[in-house]
C-alpha cells in the first residue's frame, strides 16, 4: 500500500490490551482518511455514550512532502450533541503518528488511574501522571521521561485543568499550540483518565510515484517563493476589508513564525515561545466578544492554553451567555462585551454555567436558534476569506480527507494538491473520492 501504512493501532485502557490490526483497504478506498475515515470508523465501532471511543485518523497525504500535509481528524461520540463528532488536529501529530506506522489510533476503556499514553514504532506504555499539571507542565513532564532515548522530537496531545472543572469548553493542546474547535474532546480524554498522548516515530511512508512527487513538491515550492504577497499579507488583506485590525497587531510585534508540518506558508505565530492567537480566534475574540485590543486578546488567548481551554468554543459560549441573559433567560454575569477580566473571572469559576458550552447552554434554556446563529458568524469569515475559491465547502472536504490545510487552497492550484494524492498513492482521484469528503 502507499501512501497509508495500513494499520491501526487498538488501545484499551482498562485492561491495558494493545493491538495492532489490518486496515481495510476498501474502507481507505471509500472514506481516504481525516474526519471522513475517524467517524467511518466511530460508525463501524458502535461508539455511544456508554461505549465511548477516541478514533484519530490521519489523511491520506499526511506526514508526506505535499505542503501542508499535517491534519489528522478525531472523532468521538459528543453526548450533548447525541451524535458522533469530529475536529481536526494539526501541527505535528498527524504525521507522528504516521511516522510510528499507523493510519488510525483507537482508544477504547477507562484507566484506573491517570495517566498518558507513550506510543512508538515499537511499543505502547501507559504511564501514570498528575491529572493537575497544564498542557505545557504536561509537556514538560513527559519530555523529561523520554527525552534520554527520543531527544526532544516527542510530539504530544493534552488536556489542561479544565478537564477536571468538567468544562464542556475543555479543549486541546497540541505541543503548546491549542486546538481550535477541540472543545467537548477533552472531557472525553478526563472521561477515560487520559491525560495525553505522546508520539515518537521514525517509520517513512512509501510513494507510489516519489520522483513525480519530488518534482511537483519541487514546483509547488518555487512558485510560493516566487509570489511577491506573503500568505500574512494576503489573510491580512482580506482581514482589512472585513475591519479586523486587532490582526495585524497582533502578529507585528517581536513574533517568530512557527508552521506546521511540511507548511511553507507558516501561518503561526508565537512571541517568547509562547504561541499567540491564531485568525480564526483573532476574529471570534473581536467579533463575538468585542475584544479589541491586543493585550487583552492575549492575555484571554494564554489562560486558555494554561487551562486548556477552547478559543473558539469559549468565544461562542461566551456571547451564547449574553444572548441567554438578554433574554431574561439567566442573571447578568461580570461579563460584558469587551470585559476581558470580566470573562477571565467566569473561566476560573469551576461552577460558572460557562462551562456548560454553547450548545449544553442553548439547549438547557431553548435559544437553539440564536446560538445556532452565532456560529454562521464564523462562518461567514471563512466564506469571505475563501471568497475565490470555486466550491469551497466541498474542496475543503476533500482537502480534510488528504490531511492538507484549508489555506492550502488560498497559495496552491487544488489541481496540484490532488496531483499529489495520485503521486503518493497511485490512485486517481475520482467521484467516490468527493463523495467521501462529502461524509465527513
Ligand atoms: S497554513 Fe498555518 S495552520 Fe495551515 S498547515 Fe500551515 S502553519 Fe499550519
């Protein structure tokens, strides 16, 4: 098989059984990977509420040379929801884990006690930890067990103090950088006493064409180095047109950018080595919070990392709130449109409703519709910021399944990124290919 390693790697925490299994390759034929493949997957397992899994799926192009080629999905059954649910993890993890030889991780089981998974090539350990430690003490922590054998290159996902708050906003961190749109995933990691998972791989991915990919990687690059517009001035271009200049704020001062795996375009940024607020959460902080100032959006941006906290789940909680009290739903909370330490107050308090989230909040006192309407905010930015794009929505489907970022398709002809899915695994895109994107 190219392209995927074919296997998956079963992890039960009760009993501490470890497995590796076959991968169904019709299964990658139908759903490729990403989202489409971790809730596939979630379906065939029978996941529930009281059978609550974690399925981690990389993409099919993930961990390769293809620019951006660092998403892996995760999936899990969301009890507020009542459904399963999916968010996509970037950064470095996807490709670990393909680097330790495996497409798909499921972690099934409860531990007895808390503890973090440590994952190679060759071997799985459970080992206990403090369940009260920050994503970055976590880190940390687990860094200096292993770091003799693996250095530093150990690549970790995990949950904050939030988590034992029983916050619905309890979200993840991935090597320092929060997950946007995790929320809801790190109480089922607190649900099953996880505390993180670690990675640390070596093993390549075989190509089915890898001069042809060489040679298109190659180009992809040189046409990027050559475009005078910077990605930053690009986003920054269009965040200008809809009057967000809390962005440009932010990302000038004494930053250093940080990409993900296999990125040229570098979108992240941190200051001091600690990770500043990514667009997306520029624009809900500003828009759905009226924080307009740069050190205020920081400073809410680093007590969600320190808590593990989701941005952009907080930020729709958040206004979810003002709507419920506007509506003489709830009392009036310290918070208020752009009171920061307001909000910062409210997170710290464990038995703030806050952490109820947006949807446990909505459908607690029936504003469904309102909230609801909140999100369409976020995604009317995505809309305009992909506003040349030609069937965004489905090409973004397709791109979660190939494991590629969204802003690939802003800098990259889609044509190229889908040149490389034949390059890499020696098939051709087709129909069934969109219609799986089209299940995730
Ligand atoms: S554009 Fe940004 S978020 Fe996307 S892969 Fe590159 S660094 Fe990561």
């Amino acid at each position: 098989m190219f392209g995927w390693q074919g296997k998956a790697l079963r992890i039960n925490l009760s009993n501490g059984l470890v497995r590796t299994e076959v991968i169904d390759e019709a299964l990658l034929a139908d759903y490729v990977g990403g989202c489409a493949l971790a809730k596939q997957i979630a379906r065939l397992e029978d996941i529930s509420a009281q059978n609550n899994k974690l399925i981690l799926a990389s993409g099919a192009l993930t961990g390769t040379a293809v620019p951006t080629a660092a998403f892996c999905g995760l999936a899990s059954y969301d009890q507020i929801r009542e459904d399963v649910t999916c968010c996509s993890l970037l950064y470095h993890f996807g490709p670990e884990l393909k680097a330790c030889g495996y497409d798909v991780l499921i972690i099934e089981g409860k531990a007895s006690k808390w503890s973090y998974l440590f994952i190679t090539e060759d071997k799985v350990e459970i080992v206990p930890i403090e369940p009260e430690l920050s994503p970055l003490e976590t880190e940390r922590v687990i860094r200096g067990k292993f770091k003799k054998w693996y250095s530093n290159d150990i690549r970790t996902l995990c949950i904050g103090k939030a988590a034992l708050m029983r916050s619905a906003l309890t979200g993840l961190v991935t090597d320092g950088l929060l997950v946007n749109r995790s929320g809801r995933f790190g109480q089922i990691f607190a649900e099953k006493r996880l505390k993180a998972i670690a990675l640390r791989g070596t093993e390549e991915i075989k190509l089915a064409k890898p001069s042809q990919l060489q040679q298109l990687v190659t180009d992809m690059l040189d046409s990027f180095r050559e475009k005078k517009q910077t990605f930053f001035e690009a986003i920054h271009a269009k965040f200008v047109k809809i009057d967000l200049p809390l962005l440009w704020e932010i990302h000038h001062h004494g930053i250093e950018k940080r990409a993900c795996f296999a990125c040229p375009i570098a979108c992240l940024h941190t200051r001091k080595n600690k990770f500043l607020p990514n667009f997306t959460v520029i624009f809900c902080f500003a828009r759905l919070l009226g924080i307009d100032r740069q050190e205020d959006a920081e400073r809410l941006y680093n007590l969600c990392i320190d808590l593990g906290i989701d941005p952009v789940g907080l930020s729709l909680a958040a206004r979810c709130l003002l709507e419920l009290e506007a509506a003489g739903k709830i009392a009036k909370s310290h918070f208020r449109l752009g009171n920061t330490a307001g909000l910062m107050q409210l997170l710290k308090d464990k038995k703030a409703i806050i952490h109820k989230g947006n949807v446990g909040l909505a459908k607690e006192y029936g504003l469904e519709a309102e909230c609801e309407n909140l999100l369409n905010i976020i995604n009317k930015q995505w809309e305009q910021i992909f506003s040349n794009i030609e069937n965004f929505s489905e090409k973004r489907q397709v791109l979660n399944a190939l494991g590629l970022c969204d802003y690939a398709l802003l800098i990259f002809p889609y044509a190229d990124l889908i040149k490389a899915f034949s390059f890499v695994t020696g098939k051709e895109l087709d129909k069934t290919f969109l219609l799986a994107g089209n299940r995730a």
